[in-house]
C-alpha cells in the first residue's frame, strides 16, 4: 500500500479527539488542569473555609479542656489557664463541684468579649449537661449578637429598618465542659471560644480568585500555545523528514531539536534511515551477485553441454566434471540463500547433541585434501585436547566449514590457514587465520551481513555468495556463542567463536 493511501486510511479510522491537532488538545489539556486547580481552590478557600475553621477551633478547645482537666491539682495551673486564655482566645473557668455550692477555683481573667463570660448559673448547667453525657461536652451556643439580629432574631421587631451589616453577624460560641474527678475531689473545667465567622475574608477571597480565575485561563491558552508550538514544530518537521523516509529518500537528515524524546526520535529515524539505505545497496548488490553468481556457472554447464553435444569427441568425463561441479556450485548457491532465510526467520530447530568438536575438525580438514595437493595450500590444526560441545552439529560444522573456506579464499601469498583450538576453563575457542590481505576497520562491522563484499570484483576458486559470514553469525548467535574477528590490512585475519565445552580429553599433538 502506498504511503499516502495508507495516512488517509488510518486518519480516516481515527475518530475525535486523537485526531486533533497538538496544540489544541495542549490547551485543552491546560485548560482543564486550570480549571481543576480552581475547583479545589473555591473548594477549599471558600465553601469549605468556615468548616475547617470551625474544625480546628474545636479541636484546640478539646484539647485545652484536656490538658487543664489532667493538670488541675499542679500548683501553677493558673499560669496555664492564663496562658491558654491569652494564646487561643479562650476564656476558662475551673470548679470545685465537691462543695454544696459550686465554688469558683480558677478563673481567666475577664475579658473585653462578654459573650466569653462563665456565668455560674452557665456553669451549672454545662456540669448537668456533662454529667449525662459522660462527664464532657462540647456545645454551640448563639451569641447574643446572633440572637439579637439573626433569622427570627428575638429583639429584631423592637427595631425599624434593615439591621445593619455586622462584622460579628454569625458568630458563634463555642464550649466545652469537662467533669474531672482526682484525690483530691471533683472538678469542673468550662472552655469557651467564640467562632468568628471568615464571611469577610471569602469575600476578599471570592474577588481574589474571580481575578485569578481570569488570569489563569488566559495565561492557560498563551502558555499551551507557546509551549505547543515549541513541541509541536519539531515534530511536524520529523514527520515531514519521515514522509521523504517512507517516499525511499533514504538520504534525508533528521535534525535533533526540541525535547529529549524528539531528539533520540530524530537520532533514531537517522540510524533507520541509513540501515534502510545500507539495506536497499546490499537489496541491489544481492541481486547483482545472485545473477552474476547462477549467470557464470549456468553459462558454463549450457557451454560445455553444448560443446559435448556439437563436437564429436568431446564428451569427455573432464567436461562433465566441468558440468557436475557447476551444477554443485549453483545448488550449493541455492542452499545457503535458503539455510539464510531460515536462519534469519529463527524457524530452525536446532538438533542438539553432544559432540566432539575436535573430529569435526578435522572431517573437515579431509575435505580438503585435494586442495592441499593439487594447489599447494597449507592447512594446520593445532589442538592439544580432544573437546566436546553440545550443539547442532551440522549447523556448527557449516560456521568451521564457512570460516576455513572464507580463509582460502582470501589467503595470502603463502597459501597458509591455521586453525587452532585453545582450551580456556570450561570454554572452547576456534581461531581460524590466514596471512592474506586482511580486512579494512570501516568494512569489519558490515562483514556479517548478508550480501556484504568489501572487494565486489573479487571472484576466487572458491565460490562466494556473501551469505558465508552471514549463515556463520546466525548459528553462532542461535547458540548464544560469542564470536569475532581480529584483522590487520595487509597482515591477515583471525575469526573466532566461543562455546562451552562439556568434555576435554587431553592428547599432545597436532594434525
Ligand atoms: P563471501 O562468500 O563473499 O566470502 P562472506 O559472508 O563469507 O561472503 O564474507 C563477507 C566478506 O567478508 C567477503 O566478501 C570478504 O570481503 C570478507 N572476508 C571474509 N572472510 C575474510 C578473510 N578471511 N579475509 C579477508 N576478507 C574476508
């Protein structure tokens, strides 16, 4: 499906909200976090003020009658009364309820508030009241300011007009009693705070947060805007520079700017796009050599089989040799892209066995013997111990197989190729080297992929597809094994590849 077709399709299954712009839903966003925040400050500041006021003034004077009830027989409980009349406001009366006549022991001094006053008649009926409740109470009464202009206040038709606003309009007295008994007898604590109202202060707050309700909105919608565009901008320019990637422009350059996440998006699409363009040379190297690769060896069978046909004489059992070998090499060719393909899907099961790696060696070694012979090559085992590893043996003796062929390949001048075997702890590690031309650093980390040929031209005895590196580093990783490759230009190269080895039988030698 083309690019274009399937950015319409999938805009079109998006629905709503996902399909607006960046900024919008930013300020949206913005929006809404403004509006919560206001939420919970009207809330807090104004519905809920005279709650949590009236909340806490209850708790201290609880906590107050407490601390006076425990510490009534101490000598300085009068310092204390005071203190707790000057600090919370409230005024305290302690009895002594042991006497016929409720007598007065301690006493705040008096104050300028005489809604505050602890009349003893008050008194009397608070200690009542606490004696049937269990010995406390806390109570709201009506001040007389309450009582005097409030809802059906009692003096309200004794006056004309409207009742002026009053500051102390609502308030409240607050009062608690406890009933403490000791050694030394009985005793009644009176606590009464007088609850103000905060009418004026929400109303201060009420046009506080109005203005601030405004400003924050605006604020909201320039910021989303600022910061949307900020954002946004470079991700529209990623997405551009991602269209030009899907159109097959694999030279487009993605700018790292904006934010962290846009910045390793941009570095990310930029090692993308060049793997993608690594990947589409090596798509058209593949089928350059593919069809150089089948072209030779079938141009060769169809010659030499023509030639047997035509020419009396000819049909020697060298030119069929010619054409068996030919027909090998093209399904050699065949099998590799194949084993390939399989590998890389990682749909072969691997056949795990136990198996001396050492005589697969040097199987492979005997393959070689004509090579030896008739070419002149040298090839050396060196191993001192006979190792056994557990793995797929054929896939594993494919990666030696692989490696030794790569070495004769690419040997130097003296045709050597050493293979040795080292025995480190429970670890087994094959080198395979050759004196050759080496690798160059740039073209070391593309060897293992398919299709990668540093020299394209080079075309040896040996048949190479640039699938050989490729299959190796499959298998290898399929068996978790570490391998590599030291190489020095002009020097030669040694690959290598670790396994673990479940037996070492030692014998000094070498083939
Ligand atoms: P090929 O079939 O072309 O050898 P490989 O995947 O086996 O493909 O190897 C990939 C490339 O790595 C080769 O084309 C060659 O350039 C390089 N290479 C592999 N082995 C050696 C070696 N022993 N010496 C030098 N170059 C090598």
């Amino acid at each position: 499906m083309k690019h274009s077709e399937y950015n319409k399709k999938n805009s079109k299954s998006r629905k709503g909200w996902s399909r607006l712009p960046l900024k919008v839903k930013l300020i949206g966003f913005f929006l809404l976090f403004a509006f919560l925040l206001l939420i919970f400050l009207w809330l807090f500041q104004i519905v809920f003020l005279d709650d949590f006021y009236k909340l806490i003034k209850t708790y201290q004077l609880k906590t107050s009658t407490s601390y006076i009830s425990q510490n009534v027989e101490e000598e300085r409980i009068d310092e204390l009364i005071e203190s707790i009349h000057t600090g919370n406001g409230m005024s305290v009366a302690v009895y002594d309820t042991d006497s016929d006549f409720f007598s007065l022991i301690y006493e705040s001094r008096a104050d300028r508030d005489m809604g505050l006053d602890i009349m003893p008649h008050q008194a009397y009926s608070y200690y009542n009241a606490a004696k049937e409740s269990g010995g406390k109470i806390t109570l709201e009464s009506e001040s007389f300011t309450e009582a005097f202009f409030g809802e059906g206040g009692a003096f309200r038709e004794d006056f004309r007009g409207e009742p002026p606003k009053m500051d102390r309009e609502a308030s409240k007295i607050l009062v608690c009693a406890q009933i403490t008994e000791n050694s030394e007898g009985e005793y009644l604590i009176v606590l009464k705070t007088r609850i103000t109202p905060v009418t004026s202060t929400v109303d201060t707050l009420r046009i506080q947060l109005v203005i601030i309700t405004a400003l924050l909105v605006v604020f909201a919608v320039v910021f989303a805007i600022g910061v949307s565009s900020k954002i946004s901008k470079p991700i529209a320019k990623t997405n551009e520079g991602a269209k030009e990637l899907a159109r097959q422009n694999y030279h487009v350059h993605f700018e790292a700017e904006g934010c962290k996440e846009i910045c390793e998006l941009s570095e990310t699409l930029n090692v993308a796009a060049s793997e993608l363009s690594t990947v589409d040379n090596l798509r058209r190297e593949l089928i350059a050599n593919i069809s150089h690769d089948l072209r030779t060896p079938l141009t060769m069978i169809s010659g030499y089989a023509e030639v047997m046909r035509d020419i009396p004489g000819e049909n020697t059992p060298e030119n069929l040799q010619v054409v068996i070998d030919e027909s090998r090499r093209l399904s050699e060719l065949v099998t590799d892209l194949l084993d390939l393909s399989k590998l890389e899907a990682q749909n072969v099961p691997l056949n795990i066995e136990a198996f001396c790696l050492t005589d697969c060696i040097r199987e492979i070694f005997t393959r070689y013997a004509k090579l030896i012979s008739q070419q002149n090559f040298v090839l050396e085992f060196a191993s001192d111990e006979d190792v056994w590893v557990s793995g797929d043996k054929l896939r594993l003796s494919q990666v030696i197989y692989n490696l030794i062929n790569n070495a004769i390949n690419y040997a130097g001048d003296d045709k050597t190729v050493i293979v040795r075997q080292i025995v480190n702890d429970d670890k087994v590690r094959i080198e395979v080297e050759d004196h050759g031309k080496g690798i160059d650093k740039e073209d070391l980390q593309y060897i293992w992929d398919r299709y990668y040929r540093v020299d394209k031209e080079h075309r040896s005895a040996v048949i190479g597809s640039g699938l050989g590196l490729s299959i190796v580093k499959n298998v290898l990783l399929l068996h978790k094994a570490r391998f590599g490759v030291r190489s020095a230009l002009g020097k030669g190269s040694t690959f290598w590849f670790e396994l673990e080895a479940s037996e070492v039988r030692s014998l000094k030698g070498s083939l």
